[in-house]
C-alpha cells in the first residue's frame, strides 16, 4: 500500500481550534476512520464531544456493537475525526449507511485517505483522515467502555428503552488529541 501525506493541511493545537463542537458532530457530522491490515474504514457519526480529562485534551466518540468499524477502532490504537464541507454531505449519509463488511466504503465514497504521522514509543505510526476533510483529528485511544442500562440515572432511565430496544449498544471512547489539522 502507498502512503501519502498532504501538505496542504495545517497543524495547529487544540487551543487554536475555533469551531463550536456542537456544530461540528452533531450537524456538521464526522467520519471515524481507522486502519487495519492496509484496508481503511470509515462511519459517519454524529455522536461525541471534546474537552479536557486527565489532564490532556480529548475527543470523546460513541460506536454501537453492531457497526464494522468498531473493529478497527478496537484493534488499533489510533483513529481520527475528519470533518468535511457541505459539498461532501452525500459521501457523509453514504458512510452512515453503507457497511465495509459489504463493501470497501473508501473506493465507493470517491474519498482520499492521507496519513498523519504521530510518535508512538519512539515509532512513526500512520493514521489515515481524508484529503477531501477541512479539520482532521488524529486521536489516540485511551479508554473504552460499553454502555449499560445500570449505569443511566433516575434522569435517564427511558433512555435504554428508547435507543437500545434491540440490544445494540454504544461502546465509549475517550481518545487523547494527538494532532488537528485544518484546511
């Protein structure tokens, strides 16, 4: 496999970032995208949040049982979050709906995939984001917890009625913020 690298993203840190979270994932969308073996995956997702835990800078994402890319993420230590412009809104409703079980999503979505280099250990590790995204952010997986229904509060409590009716849970991931790229 051939990697490539796009120069023409800018680096810059988390305090720079000037975007309203809550634009971003849940009307903007974001596509969660790890590697395995060579083969990239993607899901849209509208799901999440980024602030501060532990002292380092995080985004935090939600993947149900059921979706193929949680594999990916569990298998791998580093995903990023690719936000792309209007004009990609029907690759993002693609990459929701379709399965890379099915099918390879990155071929039929017409999408790019760079890698961001991060240090791991002393190592160059590659993760892949999107040439097409305006902000990609490259995270490093911390910490993963499968939702349960004993753990909602008093306030919550229809909740797993309402969304996990069929059993199919969302796993939380806390990622640290390894590196944010903007257009």
């Amino acid at each position: 496999m051939k990697i490539r690298y796009n120069f023409f993203m800018k680096e810059i840190t988390a305090e720079e970032l000037n975007e309203n979270p809550f634009k971003l994932i849940g009307k903007d969308w974001m596509l969660i995208t790890a590697e395995e073996a060579g083969r990239t995956n993607m899901m849209t997702a509208s799901w999440g949040g980024m602030g501060v835990l532990w002292g380092k800078n995080v985004a935090t994402v939600y993947i149900r049982r059921s979706r193929f890319t949680k594999g990916y993420i569990d298998k791998g230590d580093y995903f990023s979050l690719c936000v792309l412009g209007e004009e990609y809104r029907k690759q993002l409703a693609y990459c929701g709906k379709a399965s890379g079980r099915d099918e390879d999503k990155v071929s039929a979505s017409g999408l790019t995939v760079e890698h961001a280099q991060v240090d791991s250990d002393g190592q160059k590790i590659s993760v892949p984001y999107f040439k097409e995204a305006r902000l990609a952010i490259v995270c490093k997986k911390l910490y993963a917890q499968e939702m349960s229904a004993a753990c909602f509060t008093k306030f919550g409590k229809e909740i797993p009625a309402q969304m996990y009716a069929d059993d199919d849970w969302h796993t939380t991931y806390v990622a640290e913020i390894q590196k944010i790229l903007v257009k």
